[in-house]
C-alpha cells in the first residue's frame, strides 16, 4: 500500500521541505507539526500501516512497560479526552490502534508513502538540500530529513549455523507474522529472555505441549500487575493531565513516580525491605530502582535490591536449581529491566524446562531442533528468537548516510555515535534525529522524549524560516563537549558494569560506547531549553549566502 505522495525516478526527484523517515511515534508526531507550520512533508514507511515499533514487535503478550496513561500523546487535549485505554499497560492491539486512530483523526495518511524503504541519503552543499533514494529506485529531495526510525527497529538476525536446515517454523520477536501462530500440541523453544522473550514465554507455555527456555542471561523482572482500568481512573488522569504530564518531563525517567529522597544507607534493613515490598506491590519497570537515590551509583544499594529480586524468585519458583538458574547477578537496572504476568510462575509448570545456554552453548540448528555443544538435542516444531536489536544506532546503520564532502555516518560513528544532544551529528546538515544516542530514548518513557525532540525540532525550523536560514548543523566543538559530558555522567553510575544492549555489546564488532544519556529527562529538557534560549548555541547557522556560528553564544 503506498500513500497519495508522489516520487519520482529522476536524479532529484520531487523537492520537499521537510521527509520524514518512519511512522511510529515520532513520525506522526513529527508530521501533525510539520502540517501545523505549513510545511511540505513526507512521511516515507518501511511497513505497510503506521505504528513504527507496534507495528513489527506484534508476538504474543507484547505490551508496553509504562502505564498507558502516561505512553501516549499530549499535544491535543481532544485525543487524550476521546481514547479510552482499557488495561494499566497497554497490549501491542491496543497501541497500535491508537496510532491508527491518530493517523486517521489527523488526516495525516495522505502524506505518507508506505511500503519503501530510505536505502541513501546525500547531502548537496551547492543545492542546501538533501536527495533520498528509496529501495524501489525512486528519488526525491528535500531541505531537512527527520530521522524517525526509532531506537528498537533494526532486528538482530539470528546468524545459527543450519538455520536453513531447520524444517520447522522460526520466528522473530521483532518481524513477527500478521497471522495467527497455532501452538497447539507443538513442541517450541525461545531462545532469549529479555522483555520481549520474557512476554512470550508467558503467552506460550500455556499453549504449546512443550516449552524449552533457551537462556543466556538470567533476567531481573518486576511484576506488572497488570488489570483492567476503571472508568473512574481514566476520568482522573484526564482531570489532572496537564500537572501528571509536567511531572513525566521533568522527571528522570519521563513517569509520574514521586522521586526518591534518601540513600539505602540511610534507613534499616527492616525499612529497606518493606521499601521494596511497597515497590514490587506497585509493580513496574521502577519497582525497585525508584526506591533510594543511590541505586544506580552506589555498589551496596543496588547489591540489597538484588538480594530482594532474588529472594522473590525463589518464592515463586518451586525447582530450587531451576530458581538459581533464574537468578540473575548483574546490577539491576544496568540491563532493560522486564515486567511481566507471570514470568517465574512459568517455570513451576511440568510442560517447560530451562536450559543455561551459557554452559551448554548452541552448537548449531538441525532439521528437528536445537543441538547443543554437549551432544543433547533439543527436538523442537517451532523456534522463537527474541535475540533483540541493534539498538539506537542500528536502524541510521542501515541507510546510506552521506553528509558534507561525502563523510558517511558510518565513518563518523565508526567509533561509537557522536551527537550533539542526541539531535544532530556535526558533518550532516538539516539532518535530525529523533531520541537518538546521547539523549534520554530508551531510559525513558520514550512517548516524553518522542514529544520533547520532536517538539525542538519543529521549533526549529520555525526558527530557521523566520530568520531566513537553510541550513544548521551542530558544530564540532558542542558535539565533542556533549559527548564527554555524556560519558561522564555514565562513568558516575553502575551502568558500564554490565555488558547490555545500551553499551551495543550484543552486536559483534559493534564499538562498546554507552549510548543513552543518563542525566533524566527533566535535567535534558533544561540543556535543551538554554541551548534554545542563547540562539541555539552549539550549532551552526546558515544563510543561502553565508554562515552564522552559534556555537558559542
């Protein structure tokens, strides 16, 4: 299905204002306003319907892990007023048909190309203008390109010897089937247990004959407590929107949860115990976490949360090799961190049996299942691989990204991403991205940023138009500041201990540079707000005719 917007096959094809890459979140966001300035915009989309990461990641028991009160748009007061959430986290459907909604509400599906993929992009320094080649050979050109292609939506393969043998059916996590998977009398083994592995393994092994859990990494998981929303709760948080929404943007990690104000050293065991007893009721990603301000800096705090974590799975776990097995040993937090309905409660059922990868690798795939390095063979009908993504940076990888005097992004980035607030890269005018690394994204409720960035961008080119400008870039100097600042802030927490997607230590070859920002969405939106309000320092302005440095005003 493609949209009413034309291409063209011509070198430079249609000229726009502004093409936007991807129709998730940020890319409807983006569009609505682009519309609002009167810009020409287009939306090109990979997909064949809107919804970006809710459109792929479509796996039994995929839901959001922010409440769904707090995971979703804010800019019109109408829509928050009209859609009526059903459930405290939200379900894959039911997200998706929000953003499907939101399409249709805004009338923005008729600037939207589905069905095409941005396979290059070069920027003319001559023309101020970038040119788009689509994967169908189609060309168009604009002034400013949004990258919209979120922070987990570049899969990572499986890459096992003998897949191809395999006479089974796979599946990935991440490129999920829009048809419905029978698992009835089927043998099934997932191999991942991180958010998306762990939703699956709940949804499956009440319906598969067997279930085999392939684990590399045992994985902390905090209850969702997930239920149905009273009428009386939605009527609440619409009355009050606008303060609970001020709240999510100047907190840390963009949700209405009270901000903790002392140290675990500060009270007793007995007081820390009943903390966390409170948190894990309550439930949520931040069961946990949210409780002492120490709890990603300091050693010991982290180390007594952990010692809860464990002890509740060993509750709910009867095996007590099996509870050890599950048990992970990293700092809580330095990992994504899942929530779940009923994860541990899985492995007490007699249909699922879990094996430690990490002491019996996978040796390769065969016709009838799984062999592992020991010999034994895991005869399995399907395969479920919830391997993850090439986070952040992996979906920018994927295009051909050409700036000034033709530097790629990949030899810009060939050690780690360098962004100027996450926004821009020095070297790649007019090019912006949407929460990408070096900013809060996917530490965060990623529907606060999505707007926050989204919104700076628009404000932007506003800016730009109002001052006879075409061309900002961010400058060399602020993008080597921000980068250290960046580190540094990471260098202060327990984050570089572990070795987790944030740091790109699941993809070989990819550099180990932590790439979200850990200041909090709160302390970003403040380095935002004063870059904007000195002329928005940092970057380079340009005039048809000349430049304008603002990187340091």
């Amino acid at each position: 299905m493609v949209g009413s917007v034309e291409t063209t096959g011509g070198p430079g094809g249609r000229r726009f204002d502004l093409v936007i890459v991807g129709a998730g979140f940020a890319g409807l966001y983006m569009l609505y306003r682009a519309r609002q300035q009167g810009l020409d915009a287009v939306v090109i989309e990979r997909g064949s319907e809107v919804g970006g990461t809710w459109y792929w990641n479509r796996y039994p028991g995929a839901r959001c892990d922010i409440e769904s009160v707090d995971y979703c748009y804010s800019f019109s007061p109408e829509l928050v007023q009209e859609w009526d959430w059903t459930e405290r986290y939200a379900a894959q459907p039911e997200i998706l048909a929000y953003l499907q909604h939101v399409a249709d509400r805004f009338d923005l599906r008729d600037d939207i190309v589905f069905e095409r993929t941005l396979v290059r992009a070069d920027w003319g320094e001559a023309e101020r203008s970038w040119t788009l080649r689509l994967d169908d050979g189609s060309h168009l050109s604009c002034t400013h390109v949004v990258m919209a292609t979120g922070n987990l939506s570049a899969v990572k393969p499986p890459s096992f010897d003998g897949l191809d043998d395999f006479a089974g059916e796979w599946f990935h996590t991440g490129m999920w089937p829009h048809h419905a998977v029978d698992w009835t009398d089927k043998t099934v083994a997932v191999i991942g247990t991180g958010s998306s592995g762990i939703q699956v393994i709940t949804q499956v092994a009440p319906l598969a004959r067997h279930l085999t859990v392939l684990q590399r990494t045992p994985n902390y998981s905090m209850p969702a407590h997930n239920r149905p929303l009273l009428a009386g709760e939605l009527a609440e948080v619409r009355a009050t929107f606008g303060e609970r929404r001020r709240v999510c943007q100047l907190s840390d990690a963009g949700t209405p949860l009270p901000p903790p104000t002392r140290s675990a050293h500060e009270v007793t065991e007995d007081e820390r115990r009943a903390r966390y007893e409170e948190g894990w009721q309550r439930g949520g990603i931040s069961a946990l976490s949210g409780g002492y301000t120490d709890f990603f800096t300091e050693e010991q705090s982290n180390l007594w949360a952990q010692e809860f974590a464990r002890d509740k799975i060993r509750e709910i776990v009867t095996d007590p090799d099996v509870a050890d097995r599950l048990s992970p040993r990293h700092h809580i937090g330095t990992k994504r961190t899942a929530t779940d309905t009923g994860y541990f409660e899985m492995y007490n059922r007699a249909n699922v049996d879990l094996v430690d990868v990490r002491d019996d690798p996978i040796s390769h795939i065969e016709a009838s299942g799984i062999r592992l390095e020991s010999g034994r063979l895991v005869e399995v009908d399907v395969i479920v691989f919830a391997i993850g993504f090439d986070a952040m940076t992996g979906a920018l990888a994927d295009i051909d990204i050409r700036g000034t005097d033709g530097l790629t992004l990949e030899t810009a980035w060939a050690d780690g991403p360098r962004t100027y607030l996450g926004l821009q890269t020095a070297g790649f005018p007019n090019l912006f991205m949407i929460t990408g690394p070096q900013s809060p994204g996917v530490l965060s409720n990623m529907v606060i940023s999505i707007e926050q960035h989204v919104d700076f961008v628009a404000d932007c080119l506003a800016y730009l138009r109002e001052h006879d400008l075409d061309r900002i870039e961010a400058s060399e100097e602020a993008q080597d500041g921000w980068v250290v600042h960046t580190r540094e802030l990471a260098e202060g927490t327990l984050y570089l201990q572990a070795r987790s997607w944030y740091l790109g230590a699941n993809i070989p070859g990819k550099p180990r540079v932590f790439m979200p920002y850990v200041g909090g969405c709160g302390r970003y939106r403040t380095e935002c707000e004063t870059v904007v309000d000195n002329s928005y320092r940092g970057f380079v302005l340009g005039t048809p005719t000349d430049a304008e440095d603002h990187s340091d005003g």
